[in-house]
C-alpha cells in the first residue's frame, strides 16, 4: 500500500518514514527541504518541491494511487509564529487546504494530520484531555487549529477522513543513533542542553525560574518521538481499516520541569552542564501535560521508550555520533 509524507526528510517525518516502510507501506515523500535533510532518507523517492504548488500536488496524485497521506510540514516555532504570522499562515493553513483540495479531487480520502497542544492555549486543568477548550494563544496554535476544524467540514461536505495527533514535547532519537533532531537553528529544551552537555555551547539558558510550579521552572510532558511515531502507525492502520476521522493527545502523561530536564542530562550525561537564568520566553504556559488515554484505550497504543532517562541516552547518542550538526554562526 502507497502512502504520502510530507515533511519526510524532517526530524519527526523521516522517523516516520522508516517505521511505515518497516510496516510494509510503500513510501514517497514530498519535502521542500527548507528544514528538512535528504540525507535523513535512504531509498526512499524524494519529491522535492512545496505544498504550495498545486500543479505539482496534481500530478503527485495523478502518478500515484496513495492510499493515504500524513502530514508533518509545518513551522513550528511559537515565537516565530507571533513576529511572522504570514508565514505560519501561508505554509502552515493556506498550503495544507491547497493539500486537502488536491486530495479530494484526487479522490484520496485520508488524512493523519500533525497537530499540537498549542491548541489548547493556556490550560484550564491538568491533566489536558481532547475535550479541554481550544484557545490557542499564538498564530502556531491557531493555524493548527484552523486546520482541525476545516478538516471537521471537509469530513462531514467531502468524506475526507483525519485523525488529528496533538503533540505535547516531542523529543529523543532513534535508538539505532541512525536518525535524529537538526533544527536549525535550534530551539528545543532537550538537543540544546545536550549541547551544552557536549561543550558545543557554553550553557544552557533557562527560560523562567518564578513559574507556579515546585521548583519554578516550566513543566512538560516528553513523548519520545519513536513512540510518537508508532501512534501515527497505529492511527493510520485505523484510519485505512475504520474510516473513522478522530483526534488524540499524544503524551506520556508525565510532566518534568525544565531544572529536572537539565539533572536528568547530567546524569545521563555524566557531563557538567552550565545553567544561566533568563527572562521568560513569551507565551510560555506553566504546565502542559497530556491525558492520552483516548489513544491507549482506542488505538492500545502503548509507549515503549516512556522515561525521561531513556529519551534523554538516545537524543544523546545522536548528539554525540554527529557533532558536525552545528548551527552556522
Ligand atoms: N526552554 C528553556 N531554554 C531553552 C529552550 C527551551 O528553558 O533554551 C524551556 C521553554 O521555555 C519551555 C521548555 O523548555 O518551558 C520546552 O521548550 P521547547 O522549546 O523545547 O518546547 P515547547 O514547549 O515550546 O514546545
């Protein structure tokens, strides 16, 4: 069976794309490789070129049959989001309606769609389940959210089918060390202070030290991005056999602040790794952690790589297999 993904040369799509071809599932992926690394893909058909580009959506329908498609291409910096709103929108809402409008005249009718818990904005209560309010706080969460809720229409006018997976923090490598996180520049807590770890910065800077929490700092909920990717298998295998759209939170359930982070690192580590307290990052809340059982109990999806320990060795394995991965100056 052929699938789509899109955004298959990124950290989460390129995992995604190993584990559905383990499956069984014949892969092509569409990537603009503005984020993205080919090299992060082994025979595998590489379409390079962007969402936005109808005409090139068309003919990637009309040369395959997909049974599906999922979809990892997005921006995903809160920040960015908040400075560049047309950006977000552009990429984010407009070329994923240009992808749903493809699909349906293509007559491809599934859709696992990478969502966020920025759509639930600053939460009401812990933990967040799938019926807490949407209320995103920046043009990210919205875009998302946007998404969700075209995706509602198009289901109930057009029969597209979704599930919608909204992530908390995902984080960590594959095991093998094969695949990895790259972003650049970097953003995220775990690879920027396994950095520091590494000495390939002087520290790590923690953003926020007077939040509500026991010692201050902000509070997450880590998912390992192997057991992200099998709940994107397990959605997909239930999309292709019920024809059921859904939405889940994908999260272990477990929230650790960004201080218990930094210890965690260090004794995986077992290297020094420098803290400097900074200012807030704006739009950061306090606390998000995930109720996922709707995707255990619906799915039976089960995290294997749960610990912070564990997610922490493998994205330390991939930092110090490849400590070429510097961001240019
Ligand atoms: N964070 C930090 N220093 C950094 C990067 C992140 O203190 O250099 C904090 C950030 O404020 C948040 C947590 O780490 O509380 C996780 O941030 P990340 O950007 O990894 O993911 P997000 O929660 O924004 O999706």
């Amino acid at each position: 069976m052929q699938i789509l993904i899109i955004g298959g040369a990124g950290y989460i799509g390129s995992h995604m794309v190993q584990l559905a071809r383990r499956a069984g599932f014949a892969v092509v992926v569409l990537d603009d490789l503005s984020s993205g690394h080919a090299d992060a893909l082994h025979n595998v058909e590489l379409v390079v070129g962007s969402l936005a580009d109808r005409a090139l959506l068309d003919d990637l329908f009309t040369r395959y049959r997909f049974a599906a498609v999922m979809h990892f291409a997005s921006f995903i910096q809160v920040g960015e989001s908040v400075k560049e709103p047309s950006k977000y929108y552009a990429n984010n809402l407009s070329a994923t309606l240009n992808l749903l409008d493809a699909m349906r005249k293509a007559d491809v009718a599934s859709l696992i769609f990478s969502s966020t818990a920025a759509v639930y904005g600053n939460p009401d209560y812990h933990p967040i389940d799938e019926a807490h309010p949407k209320q995103p706080i920046n043009p990210y969460g919205r875009s998302k959210w946007m998404v969700e809720q075209i995706l509602e229409d198009y289901d109930r006018a057009y029969g597209l089918k979704s599930i919608c997976l909204r992530y908390f923090n995902a984080a960590g490598a594959d095991p093998t060390g094969s695949l990895g996180e790259r972003h650049l520049p970097e953003t995220h807590l775990i690879p920027l202070v396994l950095q520091a770890a590494a000495g390939r910065s002087s520290h790590i800077a923690v953003f926020g030290t007077d939040f509500d929490t026991p010692d201050g700092t902000c509070i997450r909920d880590y998912i390992h991005v192997v057991d992200l990717c099998d709940a994107h298998l397990l959605a997909l295998q239930h999309l292709l056999a019920t024809r059921q759209s859904a939405r889940y939170n994908l999260g272990n359930g477990e929230g650790y602040s960004v201080q218990q982070v930094i210890d965690t690192a260090r004794q995986v580590t077992g290297r020094e790794i420098r803290v400097r307290n900074e200012a807030r990052r704006a739009g950061d809340p306090a606390r998000l952690v995930a109720n996922a059982h709707r995707v255990r109990h619906e799915l039976g999806w089960k995290p294997c790589r749960a610990a912070l320990a564990t997610i922490i060795a493998d994205a330390w394995q991939w930092e110090r297999k490849y400590p070429w991965i510097v961001a240019p100056a």
